[in-house]
C-alpha cells in the first residue's frame, strides 16, 4: 500500500508538469493558403462511424492529443474540415486498411494528398515532437522502481525494464535495395525489426529506429541504440538470451560514453554451460523468467489490436522508406501509452477534451472563436451569426429602448413586465382573451452583465419588436429555460 500511494504521488506530479496539452485549449487553426474551397462532407455515414471506432478504442483524451499535439493546427489537402482530416489519419492507423480503402471517406488521391503530407513532409518535426514525448510523459526511475516492486513477482523484484525486438511484415518499395536484407524466415516474406523498452507500469518508454529484418538481431541493435543514455544506473533490464552475448560490449560503450553498469543492471536466462546439464533450479529460474518476460509480448499483442497497421494477422504493411514506418510505430506506442496511463489512473476528462466528437467541429479560427474550445457544445457559424447580430442589436438600443429593456435589478423587471401587459390589452392586438399571463415563443438569445444572466424573449402573437429582457426568476416556463441553459451550457 505504501508504494502504491508513492506511485499515483509520482505519476500525479508527472501528469501535472509533463501532461500541459491536456489544459490547454484547442489552438486557433493557421491558415496556408488563401482560397474560398467551399467544405465538404465526407461520404455517407463514415465520419460518424470513425468517431465511433476511435471513442470506444481509446475515448476522447487520447484523439484530443492526437489532434492538438501531433496533427497540429495547420491546413492540409483536401476540401474537408481539418478536425476530420486528422481523424481519418489517425483511423488508418487503427484500422490497419490501405490508403485505398479509404476511398469509402475521401477519393483515394485526396487522402495520398493528406498522407503524404502528414507523415513524410512533416516527419523530422513530428519525430522529434514524438521522440520528446515518449522520453519525458510516462516514465521515470522513481516510477519504474516503485512500479516493479508493486507488480513484478518474488525474485524479479529488480527489474524495472524489459527490452524485445518486435517484427513486423512490410510491402517494401524501394527498387535501389536489396529486398533479400529484409527477409524474414518466421514472417515468411519482408519485414523489419524494432528494439522496444518497456516499464513495469506497461509503458513503452523508448523505440529506437527500425532495421531491416536480416541486418537487425537483438544483440546488435543493443548496442548500437546506446541506451545507456536513455536509462539510469538504479534499472535492472530484463532480456531474453539474444542479448547478453552483448552486455559486455554494452558496458565498456557506456564506461566510455561516462557511465557506470554492471551485471546487476541486467537479467536474463542462465545458459547452459558446454557439455552441462541445466540443474533444476536453473531451469526452474528461466521458466519463471520466461513467464514473467512475456509481458511484452503481451504489448505487442496489445499494440496490434489498437492498431491493427501493426498487427501481423493483416495483410503487410505497404511501406516506401522504413523510417516512415517507424514514425508510424512510435506515434502508435505514444498513443497507447496516453490510453494506458488514462485507463489505471483515471485522468479526468475536461469538456473541452470531447469537442471533436461533435458534428462540425473545427479548430477555432477567427470566425470560430477560441473561447469556444471550452463550451460543452460546439457553436457552429451559423450560431455565431446569430449571436453577433442579438448583441449588435442589443448595443445599437436607443436610450428609451434601453431603459425600458435591460434589467438592471428585479423591481426593474416587474416594471417592464407590467408595461408589456398594459401594452397587450390594448387595442385587440391578440385574437384570443389576454389572461393576466404571458406565454413565450422562443428564447432568443441570452447576455451576461452585472454578474447575472438575461435573456431576450420572443412573446406568442408579437412580433421582434416587442420582445423583452427577463432575468431568470421571471420564467414561468421552466422548462423552456432549462433546455435553452443546457443547449448553450450555461450553468449557474
């Protein structure tokens, strides 16, 4: 118990200081070009059944980061809305169907368009965006250690990270090399390699680059990714018998490099001595090890699921340059570690987190209002051009206008009201007999002053010219108000 409460305080202070878009609200969209492209909808029902699919897989903080962080603000291809542009980019992924299957959204050359831009234009400032992301949101020794000793069994107390090589299957289009580099006998057919570090809380914390399958074993690639620059002297990392061939050439890489490991920084199988049989206890050690290191396979099996581009069950990968695929791979471990540390530590999920879910959400713009990103609702333009026009009505008053319709106090609402009754009784101006009550039609709009809310109300059988300014306690209907409040999420 006392290292579970040690943990959330590290994993709270970690949220707090390296978790900042989760407060801020969506950036105001910078526009490339100037031209009037009118906005479509994409086709049939598709938009809302990719929302579906991304609310349900990851809920709504893990697409909030993909869309204000890594796809940005800015315009890509296409005549769509950007909000929808990202989702479909990030629906590709999840989905694991080829660029040309996503003609059921988008023609297929509009979303190569999109792809192209986003992925390969765009990679060195998104790598180094994921790469800063990866290293500081999820993990620090504090927080391996505390998570390892909460859930590793007895005797493997000490490790606080794993390392495996993942492989996955590719369509490799690159005619200048040699495809006979990336053959891989257990996939049967191209593929690539990718060492993965993983922590105890099941955070992927490191993804060096991707090798061709052939030139990539285990233990090369463990040195040549020089992680004793990405973990401390207090790890203990967990392998499998690929790489401890290598810990020696590790270590003196490290010593040159100004840092101090030694064997009690890594654990791995004992292996059987020339012309010696494994004894009991020996063997028993690496079945237990082997049981407990399966729990990043268990990662990769999960990353396959969440996004099935990476699962290996699919058809291959089509693929033009491997680190292409790598920045895939990487965004992918971010967005399941996001989903990961939300799901176990039940990170609260602001209004303005859920916007893109709505219909006709956008970046906010200079018509789009900024101050909408933290409305429950989304206001579409239309709604805008509304509001203005109510409130450039309401100051272009005259003075008679104005003292007779904004409310400055509730004995000033009274009067109004009576004046509106007498001015009803007069001259036959409804068909039916006034009954001492008014009935609204329609609340118009609302405004915010003297620290309460009023409201413009349209009367049944008058015209906009008589409508009046009422503060909330002079509703007879309710219910009318109460919609109208919630509608414009108005809260008192």
């Amino acid at each position: 118990m006392q290292y579970t409460e040690q943990l959330d305080t590290e994993v709270k202070n970690l949220v707090s200081t390296k978790w900042g878009f989760l407060g801020k609200p969506w950036p105001k969209i910078h526009h490339r070009f100037n031209h009037g492209t009118v906005i479509k909808d994409m086709k049939g029902n598709t938009l809302n059944e990719i929302k579906e699919v991304l609310l349900n897989r990851f809920g709504f903080i893990l697409v909030f980061y993909f869309l204000t962080v890594l796809y940005g603000n800015v315009e890509y291809p296409g005549p769509y809305r950007e909000i929808e542009k990202g989702l479909v980019l990030l629906y590709h992924m999840v989905s694991g169907e080829s660029g040309k299957d996503m003609h059921k959204v988008m023609p297929y050359a509009t979303f190569y368009d999109l792809y192209k831009r986003f992925w390969i234009t765009n990679y060195s400032e998104l790598n180094k965006k994921v790469k800063q992301d990866l290293n500081v949101m999820f993990s620090s020794p504090r927080i391996r250690i505390l998570a390892s000793l909460i859930n590793n069994p007895d005797g493997f107390k000490n490790v606080t990270l794993f390392i495996d090589g993942h492989d996955s299957k590719i369509k490799y289009y690159k005619p200048s090399e040699s495809h006979s580099l990336l053959y891989s006998y257990k996939l049967k057919g191209p593929a690539v390699r990718t060492q993965v570090i993983q922590d105890m809380n099941e955070i992927i914390t490191y993804v060096p680059v991707s090798e061709k399958y052939a030139v990539g074993n285990d233990g090369t690639m463990f040195i040549q990714i020089k992680l004793y620059n990405k973990i401390s002297e207090a790890d203990c990392l967990g392998m499998d018998g690929g790489y401890n061939l290598f810990i020696q050439k590790f270590k003196d890489n490290a010593t040159d490099a100004g840092y101090d490991f030694y064997d009690r920084n890594f654990l791995h199988p004992i292996r059987k001595e020339p012309g010696q049989k494994l004894t009991l206890n020996v063997t028993h050690f690496n079945n237990k090890f082997g049981s407990f290191r399966s729990l990043i396979e268990a990662q990769f099996s999960m990353l396959g699921s969440k996004f099935e581009r990476f699962n290996n069950n699919r058809a291959a990968l089509q693929i033009s340059d491997i680190k292409y695929y790598n920045i895939q791979f990487r965004v992918a471990c971010i967005l399941t570690n996001i989903w990961r540390f939300v799901d176990k530590y039940d990170i609260e999920v602001q209004p303005h987190h859920n916007l893109w879910y709505g219909k006709g959400f956008e970046f906010p713009s200079k018509k789009n209002k900024l101050d909408l990103a933290f409305s429950n609702e989304q206001k579409v333009n239309t709604e805008y051009d509304e509001m203005v026009e109510m409130q450039q009505k309401f100051l272009q008053l005259n003075m008679n206008q104005s003292i007779d319709m904004v409310i400055d106090s509730e004995e000033d609402a009274d009067d109004n009201l009576s004046k509106r009754r007498r001015k009803a009784t007069r001259g036959g101006q409804r068909n039916r007999q006034y009954d001492n009550s008014y009935e609204i039609e329609i609340i118009v709009g609302h405004v915010y002053t003297n620290n309460k809310y009023i409201f413009e109300v349209k009367w049944v059988g008058y015209d906009a010219t008589d409508n009046s300014w009422l503060t909330i306690n002079k509703f007879n209907d309710r219910e009318m108000l109460h919609e109208y409040m919630a509608t414009h999420d108005i809260q008192l």
